[in-house]
C-alpha cells in the first residue's frame, strides 16, 4: 500500500538575497506568506513548522491515524 500526501507553503519569491544564515537552497529569497522573514532568518524549528514538508507530514499522519487501527 502506498499513501502520498502534498504540502505547500505559500508565499512570494524576493528580487534579491535577504539576510539569515540558516538554511539553504531557496531559504534566503522564500518569504512565507503572513511573514515579514525569509526562510534563511528563521530557526530552523520555526521553519520545520510551516514548511511544505511540515505540511505534508501532518495530512500523512492524519491518513495513516484514518487508515490504521493502532
């Protein structure tokens, strides 16, 4: 069996670099939306919290939480 769930983090993409030092990738241009800080300027615990994975992880919980009798 396989489950498959999606997360999405909306948000706009910055014309140049902002500040911060975490993460990686995209982190320092990514501003979530509702927030006035990149991905970069945030800790990663915050990050973790609103990230598309985050997001993702919690409807796969909740299908796994539906689908099993644990």
């Amino acid at each position: 069996r396989h489950l498959t769930c999606m997360g999405e983090c909306p948000g706009s993409i910055a014309f140049e670099r902002l500040n911060g030092d975490y993460g990686f990738g995209y982190d320092p241009l990514f501003l979530p939306e509702g927030e006035n800080r990149s991905f970069a300027e945030m800790a990663p615990e915050e990050k973790n919290r609103i990230s598309h994975r985050a997001r993702a992880l919690e409807k796969l919980e909740d299908m796994i939480r539906e689908k099993c009798s644990c």
